[in-house]
C-alpha cells in the first residue's frame, strides 16, 4: 500500500471512530446516568383512574403516583407504614385506627388528611361510578349494602370515620387477617378531592383528571407526560414524604404491544425490563442472556372464561366437556415453555396455606361422552360454533391456536378467532360480547379469596353471567370466620363447585418470565410481582 493510500486510509478510520464515539447513548446507558428507568408496560393502560382501571399494566403506572394507608417491603411485601405512619386494632380485630403522617403531601403541595381517603372510599363505593373493584371494600361495615344501593344504606352506616385530621378509624364486618394487605390495591388508595371536584369527576368516568398537568397524586411520582401508544413519563414528586430516599430521577413506561417488539427494544438497549418475552426465543435466550432472562415465581393463573350466557356456554356439559378436553401438560411443555404449572383447579397451590383439590383433568374420553350426551339431549347434529376472544399478543395468539386445535380435534367443534386491542377487548369483557375469553388474575394479595371471591354473584371482575348461591354463601362464611380450617374448608367445596360448574377453564398458573438489566438495582422477586419504585436505582453500566 503506498503512502497516499495510508493516508487515505489512516484518515477514513479516524473518522469512523470519531463518528463511532459520538453515536448516542442507548436508554440503558443514559438511564445509568441519570437516574431514568426504562420499562417496558405490556400496552396502552385503559386509564389512570384507580378506582376505574383494573389491570396489571394499570398497577405498573399508579404505584408510582400514588400511595395508600400502607405500603410493603419490596422483598418480603410485608406490610409497612405509607400515609399512615402507625395504627392500632381492638381487641375484636375488627377496628383499626390509622394514624397519618402529618408530612403526608399531595403532589401539588395539599396537605394529605383522613378526610381525603374518606371521600376516596366513598367515591369508589358509590352505585353510580360502577366501580368494577368497589367490592374489595365491601369488608367495611356497611360497605356492600351501599354499594349496592339498598334502601336505607346510607354513608353513615359504612364503617369510615375521621377522627381528626390525622386520625382515620376503618370498622369491618368481620376480623380479616388480610385487611392490611388489601390497603395496598389501588382500589384504596387516595384521589385529590379538589382535582376531582373541578373536573365533576367523583360519579363520572372519562375526564381528563387524570391527563398530565391535572393528575395531583401523592406517591414517589408526579405525572410529567402521555403519548397515547408511545409513553408515559413520570418525574420524582418533591413533596412526596420520604422523597430525600427516593433516588429514581425518573421513569418512562412504554406501551408495546407485541412481545417480539419488546424484546428486540431490550437488546436495543431502548428498556431496562420487558413485561414479558417472547414464547419462541426463550431457549435461544436462556442460552445467550442467562443472567438477564428471570424466571420468577407468579401468584397468578391463566385462564379462559366462559359467557354462559349464550349457547353453547349455557350448558354445563359443554362448558365442562371444554375443560377435560384441554391437555395442559402439553401446553406448558411445547407452548409456554417457561416453568409453568398445568392448572387443574383455580387458586394457585400454597396461597395463603391453600391448594384446592384438582377437580379438572385431561379425560378425552369423558370431555367426549358429554359432548354426545349434551346433543341427544338438544337434538343437535352438532356443537355450534364457538369463539376465543383474546387481546392482541403474540403468546396469546399461539396458545389460543393451541386450544382451538385441542377442542377441533378431540371435539369435533368449529372454534374461531378473534383479536383486539386491550381496551376494547376490556370492553368486550365487561360488557360480555364475548364466547370464550382469555384472562389472567394475578392475586391482589395472598390469600385465597383474592382468587375465589371473583365468582361472586354480580362481583365487578365476574364477567361469565354465572351465579351460585351456594357459592357466594361459602366465599361469605370464609370472610366471615376467622377459623382458618373453617375458611380452608370453605374455600375447598367453592374450588369443587367451579370445577363441576366450570365458568372459567383454569390453563396453568404463571411463571414471570421477563428479561431485566443487570443495572437496575432494588428490583426484588416476589410473587406479586410488586416493586415500590422508591426502593429501584440503577447503576451505570
């Protein structure tokens, strides 16, 4: 090579490698830097409204901005102090007196008082909002007959009293051992009086309340901005109480849909943690990531409901003959593929001390018989059609796939598809234009009643049409006892009615598998899946 080309050459790879160490830093990089977190959220939330919105993707956004009564340790998720710095219990265990920090703070500088969690509560509790989750207060005294707007159930029987500023008393119906962590669901946490008030929003969905430069919170966080289907981004809150500890200067949450996307956005370095990974790349992750791919333990099931309002669903010997048919080892072995358990009845095994007899199993034989049975009995030539309803997702997709090749071929059934965007497909649900849905129900808490209470007649998240009055006097003893056979026992014949009655086809209970950056620090396994972002910082990588 002469020296004119040396030069040439010499010259071209220096400015290849001045380009190269100006190229702009990745999220993860900068995120290292400046205390900004890069989460990948699943999709589009349905709303910020705490006492509207009933979701996973949701809890991810509002446990930055806002916070309850208590809050968790974020390894444990032992109950510890939030707005209330400390309460007291009767001897009865059916009063509690919750004491509020006096530094307590709404994000645009209100001091924070019982009274503000007495009209959340009453909020939420009211009939004409049609709060799905109003029935997680119904533990208060009076709470469910206001809720459900019986004569004479006025907001003075309800069991929610201030005291003072600083003093709230809460009296339940009956001892609840759990009652401290259900304090920790959004469903009780606080929204800012003055905002709603502004905004008419204390019976009405839909304002814009919740839109940055409205949303007034109290937690770790205040809402800076919403792009609707790119980000949402949220900003340390200066008045939050403990904010000298908080050491996020940011987070940004992104809607993405396809797991795919997602997964490519975190070898991108574009986000710190995915929501989910993609079923196909697992192996190939397992072996090229292993130190960022988790598997974590998830108190969750993954399941499909049924409307049994409209036919075929309307018979219990179809609707069972569904469940037998599904063949749920297979599934979590070539599907799934993540450590997933099959599930024969709802509640995962171990919650709160319980594991629920296996009422379901794969028996094509029987799922077969019944199927005849149910067509001499209507005098049918065949099953008519049937349809899965699932939100738009790569693994729901496949494993919708699955099921509709299991129920064509050991049934005999024309099974369609059908996919829509989360919120319409929430809509689908709440409404129930639907036949087969596909859900998921992570527990709120542990305890077997954050599973099995969904059932009741006319319970917000019930969806199916179904009602059991033996059923819903089992879920009302176990809440009213604070035996803890007797509540086992209870919840042990509702499992058994749910597997004979079969409102929902329980699939396999979750493994979290996601993929998370050796960088973010604080970020704890837990089986809620549960991370107070006031504990998360990030190293630089």
């Amino acid at each position: 090579m002469n020296r004119a080309w040396c030069r040439a050459f010499t010259s071209a790879g220096l400015l290849l490698f001045a380009v190269s160490c100006h190229r702009p830093l990745t999220h993860v990089e900068s995120g290292g830097r400046d205390q900004v977190l890069h989460l990948g959220n699943g999709t589009e939330p349905q709303g910020l409204d705490p006492h509207i919105v009933t979701g996973v993707p949701e809890h991810n956004i509002l446990s930055a901005l806002l916070e309850g009564l208590v809050t968790e340790d974020p390894r444990t998720l032992e109950v510890r102090p939030g707005v209330a710095e400390s309460w007291t219990l009767s001897p009865d265990r059916r009063v509690y007196t919750f004491r509020l920090r006096r530094t307590a703070r709404w994000s645009n500088g209100d001091a924070l008082t019982a009274h503000d969690f007495a009209y959340s509560f009453r909020r939420i509790l009211n009939p004409a909002l049609g709060a799905q989750y109003a029935y997680m207060l119904h533990v208060l005294r009076g709470a469910r007959a206001f809720n459900k707007g019986k004569a004479g159930a006025g907001w003075e029987g309800v069991g929610v009293e201030v005291l003072d500023d600083h003093t709230l008393r809460l009296t339940l119906e009956n001892a609840t051992p759990h009652f401290l962590e259900l304090l920790n669901h959004y469903s009780f946490w606080p929204v800012h009086p003055g905002t709603l008030e502004r905004f008419g929003a204390f019976a009405k969905r839909g304002t814009p309340w919740t839109r940055p430069g409205n949303f007034v919170g109290n937690g770790a966080f205040e809402l800076r901005e919403w792009r609707v289907n790119s980000r949402i981004e949220v900003a340390p809150n200066p008045h939050y109480w403990d904010a000298s500890n908080v050491a996020l200067k940011g987070i940004c949450f992104y809607p993405i849909d396809s797991a795919d996307t997602e997964e490519r956005a975190y070898r991108a370095g574009f986000i710190h943690r995915t929501q989910t990974v993609p079923i196909h790349r697992i192996d190939d992750l397992r072996r090229r990531r292993p130190g960022e791919i988790r598997f974590e333990t998830y108190l969750g099931t993954y399941f499909y409901r049924l409307n049994i309002t409209k036919k075929p669903l309307d018979d219990a010997r179809v609707r069972r003959a569904l469940a037998l048919a599904v063949d749920r080892a297979a599934l979590v072995s070539n599907i799934t593929r993540g450590g997933q358990q099959p599930a024969f009845h709802f509640c995962p095994p171990g919650t709160g001390g319980f594991t629920a007899p296996s009422g379901l199993k794969f028996d094509v034989v029987e799922a077969r018989r019944l199927i005849a049975e149910y067509l001499s009995a209507t005098g049918q030539a065949r099953v008519p059609p049937i349809e899965i309803l699932y939100n738009t997702s790569e693994s729901h997709k496949v494993i919708a796939e699955a099921i509709q090749g299991m129920w064509r071929d050991q049934l005999g059934l024309d099974v369609k598809l059908l996919n829509q965007e989360w919120k319409v497909y929430l809509d689908s649900v709440t409404q129930t234009n639907y036949f087969t849905s596909r859900a998921g129900w992570i527990g709120d808490y542990n305890d077997p009643n954050t599973f099995l209470d969904m059932w009741l007649t006319g319970g917000g998240n019930n969806n199916t049409g179904w009602s059991s009055a033996r059923y819903d006097e089992l879920i009302r003893k176990a809440a009213a006892t604070d035996d803890t056979a007797a509540r086992l026992r209870c919840f042990h014949e509702a499992e058994e009615i749910l597997a004979r009655e079969v409102p929902v086809v329980p699939l396999y209970f979750y493994v979290n598998v996601t993929l998370r950056h050796p960088t973010v620090q604080g970020w704890h396994p837990n089986v809620l899946d549960h991370h107070p972002y006031q504990h998360v910082r990030l190293q630089a990588p």
